[in-house]
C-alpha cells in the first residue's frame, strides 16, 4: 500500500474512485473513456466482483490511479481499511442512475460522503446523474433537481452544509462524461491556473475564439480559456481529434509499421460551413491544442503559428519547473532517511 503519510512522496498518483450502486454504469464509463470501448460494447460487459485499480498516466498532467469499487461491496466492513482508501483520494466519484429509483442510492452517497470526509477534508465530491439519455430535457432537469435538493439537504441535516457536491448529467452515448471527467481531473491539476493563464494570453494575442488543451488518448481536455464551453465546440474538438489520431494511424506510420502516428509535425485544418476554422497543433507527445478561429482571423496564420511556439515553449517550461520541484523533493527526501537514526539510537551518518 502507498504511504501518503509521507510529505515528500509527490509523486504518489491521487485517486480518484469510481463508487455506487450495483449496475449504475462505473465500469461502463471507465471503458468509454480510458479504453475507447464502444458504448454499445459496454451492454456485455459481466459485474463487476472485485476492486479494479488502474493507473492513468497518458501525460504529465493526466496522471492518477481510478479504483472502481463494485456496488454490492460494503466497504465500511472492519475488513476493509476504508481510512487507508480515503486518505490518498483526490476525487471520488459517486455514480448514480437517474433512470432508477435513487433514494437508497442518495442513502448510500450520504454514508459514503460523510465517512469519507471525516479521513479526508481535501476530496473532491463528484456526482455523476448517470444515463441521461434515456430522459427528455425537462425530465433530465427535474431529476438534477431533485438530487442535488436531497443530497444537499441530508447534508444540512446531518450539520455538514460546508462539504461541496458537485452534480453533472452524463451518459456514455454522448460527450457529456468525457466534459464531467475534465471537469474532474482539471480540480486535480495543481498547474490549472498556469495553464489557462497561458491559454487566455495566447488566444486574445491570435484573434481565436476558443482553445481547449486535450489529452489525445481519453479526449479529456486539462485546460481552456476563461470563455465559456459550449458543448457543441467541445463534440466538435472531440471529433477532431479522432479524425486525426484515426488518418495519422492508417498513413502516418512507416511500412513496417515503425515511427509514431502523432508527433511534433502533427497538425489539422478542418474549414466549417460557418465560416469557422478548426486547427489543431501538437504541443506535447500527448497534448494538442484545439482551436476554434474565424475565417478572417485566420488569415494571419504566421501570427498565430508564432503565438502557438510561445505557448508551446511555456507549456515545457511548466513540465520543467514541475520536474525540478519533483528532484528537489526527493532530494530531501532521500537526506531526511539519512538523518534519521540507527535502531541503537545513533544519527546515520553518511559514508
């Protein structure tokens, strides 16, 4: 098990654990997302009977470990060191079927959010009203409604009105949980406001209307402008995406099949019927930006290119600053278990 008692263990992933009820759709989402299975797919996928850990690490940004707890475990057994669990958890996630009925779900999310609190003040508390699709708009509205009111006013109740929940409508049929889990991992970012500082900079500086900063593999994006997201800009993007990691890998590997289909040559320029132009640059092995531009403003593409080299040189210089804070903490890491004493009571001294 991790120790996060250590101040110097940095490098330690934050969790993130998917929980609710048995069949409300955690496995099916972390398939959607992290693994690109198919939604329909996701309809032969068996229960989940065990905790499943996996490690996301596809960018420096993006780097935590998902634990996805089966419904019917009861976590808060004497068997099981739930302390231990809460104590390294960055976010968790409690999934709940909004086609269902939710009340022992909300009973469940009750328990679990006040125990959870109590090891850990710091977690991020994410409700996720899971497949939506099957609902009409007023209903999708008057089932958030009725959620967020219960949760909240449990809360209040049990004299917990200071712990956040934050709500999403999601479903694995659209691109809603790919925003909820951005919406996620970006709390999970300490360089987040770096980041859309840099973003803003770059895009009042180029004439861009709006810019998101994905990682290519889950589509997440990890940052974007202070402008508001329009979930149509974002399908968009996503769509982008996928139509350039999907070319790059029919024509952009060698006839062996060597070399990688997404490098710093990696580029796109898709023109829209609105005069909109979508244009995507690599910035990092597993970062792109994704542009939304006006036709007009688009004419002065040396401008922007010469923006986006700044932007992309102040993105390494984050990763560097980061990777310097990381050294320095093991560092002393490694100096502090040498100061520390022998069984016999005498200071280590160094050889």
């Amino acid at each position: 098990v991790l120790d996060f008692n250590d101040p110097f263990s940095t490098e330690v992933k934050p969790r993130i654990l998917l929980m609710g009820l048995r069949r409300s759709g955690k496995s099916s989402i972390q398939k959607v997302v992290f693994h690109k299975m198919s939604p329909n797919e996701t309809l032969f996928l068996e229960s989940t009977n065990k905790i499943c850990r996996e490690d996301v690490s596809n960018s420096s940004f993006v780097n935590f470990q998902i634990w996805d707890f089966p419904g019917q475990i009861d976590f808060f057994d004497p068997t099981f060191d739930y302390e231990m669990i809460f104590r390294g958890t960055g976010a968790l996630i409690f999934v709940i079927d909004s086609q269902d009925d939710y009340m022992e779900a909300l009973a469940r999310l009750h328990l679990t959010v006040t125990r959870a609190y109590k090891v850990n003040p710091d977690i991020n508390f994410e409700i996720f009203i899971h497949k939506v699709d099957g609902l009409s708009d007023d209903h999708k509205i008057e089932t958030q409604r009725d959620i967020h009111q219960r949760a909240n006013d449990d809360l209040a109740d049990a004299g917990l009105e200071k712990i956040h929940l934050s709500f999403y409508l999601t479903s694995i049929y659209d691109h809603s949980i790919f925003e909820a889990f951005s919406k996620v991992v970006q709390k999970l970012i300490p360089q987040l406001p770096t980041l859309e500082n840099l973003l803003n900079i770059f895009i009042s500086n180029s004439g861009i209307e709006k810019a998101f900063l994905f990682d290519v593999v889950s589509k997440i994006y990890i940052a974007t402008d202070s402008t508001p997201v329009d979930m149509q800009t974002y399908e968009l993007c996503c769509d982008m995406i996928d139509v350039v990691i999907d070319i790059s890998c029919i024509y952009g590997l060698k006839d062996d099949g060597t070399g990688t289909p997404y490098d710093k040559e990696s580029m796109a320029i898709i023109k829209l019927n609105n005069t909109t132009v979508l244009y995507l640059k690599e910035v990092t092995k597993f970062l792109a930006l994704v542009c939304f531009v006006r036709e007009e403003s688009f004419e002065r593409k040396g401008l922007i290119d010469y923006n986006f080299h700044c932007f992309r040189k102040a993105i390494q210089e984050v990763f560097e600053v980061r990777m310097k804070v990381v050294r320095s903490r093991k560092h002393q890491s490694h100096m502090q278990k040498k100061k520390r004493p022998t069984p016999n009571g005498t200071p280590r001294m160094p050889l």
